[in-house]
C-alpha cells in the first residue's frame, strides 16, 4: 500500500490490466438481490379504507339532503301554498309561505304572498309592512303598490291611497283599472288636477265610446273644459251623430269662451264664420242666406251684413268678383282660442300677438301670431286694455294692409 500511494504521488502512470478475470465481472449476489427484489411495502389499515368510505358517503349524502332542502322543498311547500291560496285557505297558504321565508328568504315573492294572506286576512296593517318589504328588492311591482292603494283606499285614507296609486300608474301606463282607481282617489283626496290627468289617460287610452263619453263627462264635472274638449271631439270623430257629445263639446267650449258654432268662428287668413276668403258673390249669399243689407262702391266693392238688432255688421271685400278681406266689430266671432274684438288687448291675450303698431292717426294695430288675422282699436283707455271703437280683419295678404273706415 506505501509502495502504491508513493507511485501516484509521483505521477507514476498506473495501467489497468487488459484483461479481468472472470470472478471479478458482473454484480456480487447481494448486488443482484437488491435490484431484482422490490423493497416491501408497509400494510395499510383497514380502518383507513372504511374511514374514507364513510367521509364519501358522507358527503353526498350531506349534498343531497342541502340540495333537497334548498331547493326541492321550498318548490313544494310553494306549489302546496299556491294551491292553497285558490282554495282561500290563506291561514294555511301563509304557514307554508313562513317556511319558505326560513329556508330561502331570498326567494322571488314570498315577501309578497306573506303580505297577500295577511291582507285577505284582515291583518291590514302587516300586510302594508310586507308589502314594503318586498318593494325593498322589488323596486317596480305595480302589484304591491296597487293592493297598497287599494287598502289606504278602503281605510277611507284618499291621500296615501293616491299616492300609491301614482306611483303605479307611472310604471304601468296601459292598465285602465289602475287610472280609473287613482282618478277616484285623487279626486276624493282633493287633488283636482291629478283626477283630471288620470281621466284625461283613460279617455287617451280607451277606444270605446262610452268609456271616452264618460271621461269627457267627468272632465266637465271636474271642470278641466280644455281637456273635456278633447274628450268630447274624440267621441264625435268617431260618431259624429252623437247628440250627447255635442252638447257636452258646446258647453265646454262656452266655458272656455270659445266660439260655439261654426258660423262665429274666426280662422285667420281663410274665414271669418261662414264667409271664406275667395268666394265668389254667390257663394257669399249663398252661405249668409241672403243678399246683402248694404252695397258700397269704392275702389272695391263692399257688402254690409246686419247681425241681428245689435248694430254689429260684417264688412265683406271683393277684389277681382272675389272676397279679399272680411270686417267685424262683433265679439260673437271667435277664433279657436277664445281670440276676440272682446279681448285681444287683454294682457292674458298678449302672447296671442305679434306685433303692435300704432299709426298716425292714433289707432292701434295688432296682428296675430300666424298672419291673417289683425285687430284694430282706437280711443284707448288709460290701462290700454279697452278702446271706444275695436274691429277686426280677416284677409290673406301678409303684413298689415290699409284699413277699412271706422264707421
């Protein structure tokens, strides 16, 4: 051994034997076992495998009977609740909608149906608590504030009743129920202009004629004229003989100031009552019935009508054998909007005119918004809102146009 570890020490080249003998190839017997022979392995229990048997069933089990109660019975207790409730066995419905609330309080209108069956139960004031409840997570249920309306409305509380009601015909624009029931509660309540919208809805939305006859009607009595106008004109448009509609349109329109007949109606720029610009001489007869009281010949030619024995006349114009303009100092003509010699100075006429001009001779001319129409006043009083001699004209040209005499 001294002798081999001086060698290497001096870098003395060590040459392997070219060739080994035969006991010392290959592995030695211990060698062979250990690679041949897999280690054995440890036993397990058999505790462990029951152990894991028993936490599997488990689970499922477990899951099962969560799903179940979860979700399968609640189901059942709801379809048993509803079937209940058509039965009006509401004591019991409720029993069943309680265990529900237990078990999924998150279910869609359980809340709702706690407070329904409270409500056929004559437990009206938990039934209100219940319905507010379920409008906390169902913001827009017409149907809770409905029956909400519908108690404060048999409570003989008109004022919350119509509220409720409101708000419910806000999010449902089509139901008539909910609009006939917030009409009568705002109407019992007080809130006149809030009854008048609701029936001026349902005649918008009814298309037959006794409902929209009656809104009309209702309209007149609340006395909404303009919207029972409106009604009424509905009903003739769609039976133009009916009487009662007709007399209602020409009572409303009375209360409104508006003309009432077509014959003292103004429409600017085309006629003034039955007398229409560019109508021949007989056609104006033919439309007055009557030749005319008085004729004058000026530059044109003039007609003159007598209305009645109160000295009012109608000045009719010809240019060409055809009416140019037409004159009255009569306040029975009107235009649809109540516009006449009566009142256009009126400050609540005001924004019915476009201009105001006064000429040299101290006469005031007004023209309306729309052209085809301008008044005529002189001899004003201090508050500038009447004159000693008022008139109007009727005629097609634009702007102002010379005037006839006062006379």
């Amino acid at each position: 051994m001294k002798e081999t570890t001086e060698n290497i020490d001096s870098n003395v080249n060590v040459i392997c034997p070219e060739n080994v003998p035969e006991e010392q190839k290959g592995l030695t017997e211990e060698e062979k076992d250990w690679v041949t022979n897999e280690p054995p392995k440890p036993k397990v229990p058999m505790y462990v495998f029951a152990v894991t048997a028993a936490v599997i069933f488990a689970a499922f089990a477990g899951g099962g009977i969560w799903y179940y109660r979860i979700n399968v019975l609640p189901e059942k207790y709801n379809m048993r609740a509803d079937s209940l409730m058509k039965e009006k066995d509401f004591t019991a419905a409720e029993q069943l909608y309680r265990k529900i609330l237990a078990i999924r309080p998150e279910r869609r209108d359980v809340l709702f149906n706690i407070a329904l069956c409270r409500e056929e139960q004559g437990n009206t004031t938990e039934a209100i608590e219940y319905y507010m409840e379920h409008l906390k997570t169902a913001k827009n249920d017409v149907r809770a504030m409905t029956r909400i309306g519908r108690i404060y409305m048999k409570s003989g509380n008109y004022g919350d009743a119509s509220r409720w009601l409101k708000e419910a015909s806000r999010r449902d624009k089509k139901d008539k129920v909910i609009w006939h029931e917030l009409a009568d509660a705002a109407e019992k309540s007080g809130d006149i202009n809030e009854a008048c919208n609701a029936w001026s809805h349902i005649a918008e939305l009814s298309s037959e004629q006794s409902d929209i006859l009656a809104c009309a009607k209702k309209l007149y009595a609340l006395r909404d004229y303009g919207a029972a106008v409106e009604a009424y004109k509905k009903v003739i448009k769609n039976d133009f003989e009916n009487k009662d509609a007709k007399h209602g349109l020409i009572a409303a329109r009375s209360m409104l100031g508006l003309p009432t007949e077509l014959k003292f109606v103004i429409v600017p720029g085309k006629s003034l009552g039955l007398i229409t610009i560019g109508a021949s001489k007989d056609e104006v007869k033919s439309a007055v019935g009557r030749t005319p009281d008085e004729k004058e010949f000026r530059t044109s030619e003039v007609w003159r009508y007598y209305i009645g024995n109160t000295g009012d006349k109608v000045t009719v114009v010809f240019t060409e054998e055809k009416v140019s303009e037409i004159k009255t100092s009569s306040a029975m003509y009107k235009t649809e909007d109540g516009l006449s010699v009566s009142n256009f100075l009126l400050p609540k006429k005001k924004d019915f005119i476009a201009s105001r001009t006064e000429t040299e001779s101290g006469t005031l001319v007004c023209t309306v918004k729309g052209d085809g129409l301008t008044f005529y006043a002189k001899g004003l009083n201090e508050e500038g809102t009447d004159a000693k001699m008022k008139f109007l004209r009727v005629h097609k040209a634009k702007g102002i146009a010379e005037m006839i005499g006062l006379k």
